[in-house]
C-alpha cells in the first residue's frame, strides 16, 4: 500500500469515527440544550462538540492497535468490548476531572483547590452526565468494531443492507 493510499485510508477511518462521535455528542449537546432552557441558561458547546469527537475518535482509533495481552485473546470478544470501554471511558473521566482542574484553577488557588471545589459542586454532575454518555458511545463503537473484525471488510454493511435470512423472518 503506498503512502497514498494509507493516508486515504487513514483520513476515511478518522472520518467516519469523528461522525460516529460527532452524532453521539451532538445528542448529548441536544440534551443539555433541552434541559438548561427549562433555566434559561444558553448552552454554546458546538466547537467543543467538534473537536471532542475528533479528538475521541483519533484517540481511539489509535488505541485499537494496542493489545490487551494474551489472556483477554483467549477470552470471547465481549471481554475486549467491555474491557476496551471501561478502560478507554475511565481515560475520559480523567481528562474531564483534569479538565475541570484547569479550568478553575484560578479562581480556586490552585489546580488541586479546583478539582475538590469540582467534586464538591455541580460541576461534578457534568462530568458523570458527559462520562456515562461516552461510556455509551465508546460500548457500541467497540461492539462495532469486533463485528467489522469477525465479518471482515465490508461484512458488517453486507449484512446491514441485504433482508434477514427467512429463518429469521418465519419466526416474526
């Protein structure tokens, strides 16, 4: 495969994944819009939307490549699933608590200051509300994705697009 074709190849899979992300953080965005006008409290997030999809979707494209060691391989494919999504969702509950530290760091005296001010306040609401909602997302992309590598190339959208077998439809 030339270098071309690897890029193209690169590029299509980081796009479809950030539309995955996008489409599940675009629900959650939709959520909090739906929510914060009961308050009339404007939700801005889109650009954040965005680059969190993009950046979720590099991310775990990249950690797809990593193995989980050789007693996960002898496991069925659901422990991979499930043992992905905890861990790769745990990865997002610290970088939103890092997140909140930042953020507040300043106003709190200090990192620290800022992620027990973000525990003790509401704060703490939207980072378990953004975490489970991940947690979702990251759930069916990984089942998704042990699918693809059973079927094989294609194989998922094969079976997507043609009818069930009239085994399947005798029985509805």
């Amino acid at each position: 495969m030339s270098w071309k074709e690897k890029l193209k190849h690169e590029l299509k899979s980081v796009g479809i994944a950030t539309l995955y992300f996008l489409i599940w953080f675009g629900f959650l965005m939709l959520i909090k819009v739906l929510l914060l006008e009961d308050y009339d409290i404007e939700f801005t997030g889109v650009s954040m939307v965005i680059v969190g999809a993009l950046v979720v979707a590099k991310v775990i494209l990249i950690m797809e490549y990593i193995p989980l060691g050789s007693w996960v391989k002898k496991q069925p494919a659901y422990v991979d699933v499930i043992l992905r999504t905890v861990l790769y969702s745990l990865g997002v509950l610290v970088i939103l608590i890092l997140e909140k530290g930042f953020e507040g760091s300043g106003e709190y005296g200090g990192f620290l200051s800022s992620v027990r001010q973000a525990f003790n306040h509401v704060d703490i609401y939207h980072v378990w509300v953004n975490t489970i909602v991940v947690f979702g997302a990251l759930l069916v992309f990984n089942t998704i994705s042990i699918f693809r590598k059973q079927l094989g190339k294609g194989g998922l959208m094969r079976m997507l697009l043609v009818p069930p077998p009239e085994e399947i439809q005798k029985n509805n």
